[in-house]
C-alpha cells in the first residue's frame, strides 16, 4: 500500500510541515527527466543534486551495479581487500591531476571532507609538527554536514545549533562582491587581493599552529561564486610560503561540472594537496567519496613498522564493492561520451542563455562557470528566500527542477544536456521571475 501521511521520514535540509501539505514526488529518472508520482515529465536542471552528471539511468551504471550486487554484495576493506576498490581507485588517481594519487574512499561529500581533514591534521602530526593543529576555512563555504565539516563551513545556519563545533577554526572572508562583478560572464575580474587576507590570519596565529586552508574552488552550495581571477594561485602560493596544506573541496566541481577538465584544480591550474570529491563520482547511483592526496602527503604516513596501521581511519563502507562498480562504469561513460569536453563545448550557449535574464524584475547579479549558474534575485523584505522558493516550487509545476538556496537559484544540469533544453530552463525561469511578485 503507498503511503498515505508523510510523518516517519525526517527529511534532510527540508521545511517538513511546509512539504507535506503539498509533497513534490518523483517516482522516476531517464536521461534528463524525471518523472513526478502524477505522471508529468521534469526536466532535470540541477543533475539531482549536483550529482548525475551523465543524466539518469545509464545502462553501464545500471548493469555495473546490477552484475556486482550479485557477485560481491559486501568485502571488508580493514584488513582485507577486493579488486574492484583497486580498480577504483586507480582509475580515479589517473584522472586526478598531478601527483593526486592516493584515494582514500567514504561514502559522502560530508565524510571526504572530513577524511581530508583528518589526513592534514595526521600529516603535520607523524612529521613532527603536531602543533599545526588549526584549520582555515572560509564564509559562505559549504563542507557538508559532519563537525569537521560545519567547523570549516561558513553558513551560520548550519552551524549555529549545533554547539561549539571544533576549536581552532579560523576563516577567510568569501569572495562575493556584487558591487564590483555584477553580472561578470565566467571568472570575476575583481577580488583576487581577498587572498592575502590569509596573511594575516597567519600573522594572528603564526604559521607554526595552522594545518590547512580548505576552500570550494567554485563555492557552490552557498550559491555559485566563481573564484576571482587569480585569487586561487594566491593561495595556493601563501600556502607554499607557510608549509601549510591546501584542501579543495571538489565535491560540485569535480567530474566536468566546469567544463573542459575533470577537475576545477585542473581548469584553474592550481594544484592542492589534498581533494575530496563524490556526487559525480558514481554518477549519483550509489554513495561515494573520496579524499586524494597528493604524493607527499601519503609518504609522510608509510615510515615506521610495516606492521602498523599508517592511518586510524575508515568507514566499514569505504570501498564498497558496488559503488567501487558504479564508479568504474561512470567514469567509462564520462569518457566514452567525452561529457567533460561536451561541458566545455557547450558552456558558451549555457552562459548565453543564463545572461539573457539580465534586466528582468528582482534579478540583481548571475554567476556562471562551466555548467552552472547562479540567478541571484533581491530579497524580499524580511522574508530571505521566499522568492527564490516560489521561482524553485512554480518551476517544479511548470517541469522544470532548479535547485535555491537564500535568494539564489542554481541550475547545473547533467553534462548531456541540449541546446533546446538549455532554452527550455531558462525560458521558463525568465516567464517566472516575470510572473513572481
Ligand atoms: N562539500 C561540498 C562542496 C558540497 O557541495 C558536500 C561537501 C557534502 O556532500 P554530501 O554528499 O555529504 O552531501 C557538498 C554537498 C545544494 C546542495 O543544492 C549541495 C550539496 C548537497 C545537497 C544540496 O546546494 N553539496
Ligand atoms: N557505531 C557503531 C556502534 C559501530 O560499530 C560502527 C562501525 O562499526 C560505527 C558507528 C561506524 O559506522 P560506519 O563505519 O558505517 O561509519
């Protein structure tokens, strides 16, 4: 029998009571669209979320997962050891730019970013600086949800009931400024200076007690700020000048989400020492992620007792053989299809397409890089967000599935998306910001 109340499930980062009265159900996915419990077809503007970057239902990633769940359903990976986690994670260090050859597998965004910082504070702590024990990260980042992960984070709403959260946190200023960029195409030419105020956030604590710096090379959740020309090598450089790591958080960018390259490190020429990714990385079928270190990195961890465990740290689901499986099969679909070059190749109408809202009603600045784009609309007085929520849910209606978040509304499709659906999205989202008060 279907469900007839939606009480049991406690929905993630959803206004529940809000959703039950008028519940958006989707009951099926194929190539770009959904399908809603009623029959309609959606457009799917935003990749699920941020995650099925090859569109729905592959049939390499189906037959993957469907083979191995009936060969392998579970291996221990403490101890022990199966070949499809090998294979895994060769085929993802091959793709990972430089020497980001050692992948350390989770089953989340959130858990990537927490392995990735672990790994910093161990790597300081086995070479003999156990000092270097804080974590720079930076406002309006989004790092998932895990204590590592908010601590970092800079969303106030996500962090403030939740405590004290970690000591020893400090953060960047983010890089959003409207009044300098407004509707810059791509990479804003203003805010690369914003960099060294990792400067003195060193000079405050001293060099000697920071661990890493972690930043979104694109932050996405918060609502698309491409980096600043240049802002991205500037701190990477004051990094290197301090002995202090740099962690990307490639969870939205990695896997094409920019176009051209597999990796925003990689399109920005900037490589970090550690990068955590997932989403893209299955395909969104089945929970992965990942932290890859880079060469010296892992060294540090492999002296001593060839008897010891080099690193306390795991997940009885990292390296799970059927999403071991599904990442193989996307990652042989990414490039069979060649989806992160079609990205590239396609990002110029996308960016075209996304520009052409400029003028309409409420519209205050749009953000765009590869295969994403941010309509930033001004709030509505006291009420941040409703706009934005009313453009998402009458979108939904009218088949198309966009993602908001405060007043921003975020569109990042499958890489296969069309030249006429590109029209379909943003044709739609001009015709509802005009309608929307
Ligand atoms: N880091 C970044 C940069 C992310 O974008 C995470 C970590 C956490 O991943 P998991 O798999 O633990 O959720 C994310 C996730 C949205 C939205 O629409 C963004 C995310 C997740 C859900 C919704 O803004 N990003
Ligand atoms: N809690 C308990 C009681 C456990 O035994 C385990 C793992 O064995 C965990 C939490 C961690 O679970 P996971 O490895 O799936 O993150």
């Amino acid at each position: 029998m279907p469900p007839t109340n939606h009480d049991a499930f406690w929905m993630p980062f959803t206004a529940n009571r809000q959703f039950r009265k008028t519940p958006r159900m989707l009951v099926a996915a194929d190539g770009m669209y959904y399908t809603t419990d009623d029959g309609r077809k959606v457009l799917d503007g935003c990749a699920g979320l941020w995650c099925v970057n090859a569109g729905h239902n592959r049939p390499r990633i189906t037959q993957a997962v469907q083979k191995t769940i009936a060969t392998l359903d579970f291996a221990p990976t403490f101890q022990m050891g199966h070949p499809l986690a090998f294979e895994a994670a060769d085929r993802i260090a091959a793709l990972a730019p430089g020497d980001l050859n050692h992948v350390f597998f989770c089953n989340s965004g959130s858990e990537a970013m927490d392995s990735a910082l672990k790994i910093a504070l161990a790597y300081h702590r086995v070479r003999g600086e156990g000092a270097r024990t804080r974590l720079i990260g930076r406002e309006r980042g989004y790092h998932g949800v895990g204590f590592g992960g908010i601590s970092v984070g800079g969303l106030s709403g996500n962090r403030k009931l939740y405590g004290s959260l970690l000591t020893g946190v400090d953060h960047l200023p983010h890089t959003l400024d409207i009044e300098r960029n407004a509707f810059t195409r791509g990479l804003p030419a203003h805010g690369a200076e914003l960099a060294d105020n990792l400067e003195r956030i060193v000079a405050l604590h001293d060099a000697s007690t920071i661990a890493a710096v972690v930043v979104e090379p694109m932050a996405g959740s918060t609502g698309v700020l491409p980096p600043p020309v240049g802002y991205l090598k500037r701190l990477r450089e004051i990094c290197d000048k301090y002995g202090i790591l740099l962690i990307f958080d490639e969870v939205i960018t990695g896997f094409g989400r920019l176009g051209g390259t597999p990796f925003a490190a990689e399109k920005f020429g900037v490589l970090p020492d550690i990068l955590a990714c997932a989403k893209g990385v299955t395909n969104g079928t089945i929970p992965m992620g990942a932290a890859i270190a880079r060469d010296h990195v892992h060294a540090a961890f492999m002296t001593g007792p060839e008897t010891g465990i080099e690193l306390p740290h795991g997940y009885t689901y990292s390296g799970h053989p059927v999403a071991c499986a599904a990442a193989i099969a996307t990652l042989d679909t990414y490039a069979e299809e060649n989806l992160f070059e079609r990205a590239g190749d396609i990002a110029p109408y996308f960016e075209e397409a996304v520009h052409a809202l400029r003028g309409l009603p409420h519209v205050i600045d749009i953000r765009n890089v590869g295969l994403v784009a941010g309509i930033e609309l001004a709030s509505r007085p006291g009420a941040v967000g409703a706009r934005a929520y009313e453009v998402f849910d009458r979108a939904f209606h009218k088949g198309i599935l966009v993602r908001y978040t405060g007043d921003v509304v975020a569109v990042s499709p499958p890489l296969i998306i069309e030249k006429s659906q590109i029209d379909q999205v943003f044709g739609t989202l001009a015709d509802i910001i005009h309608a929307v008060e």
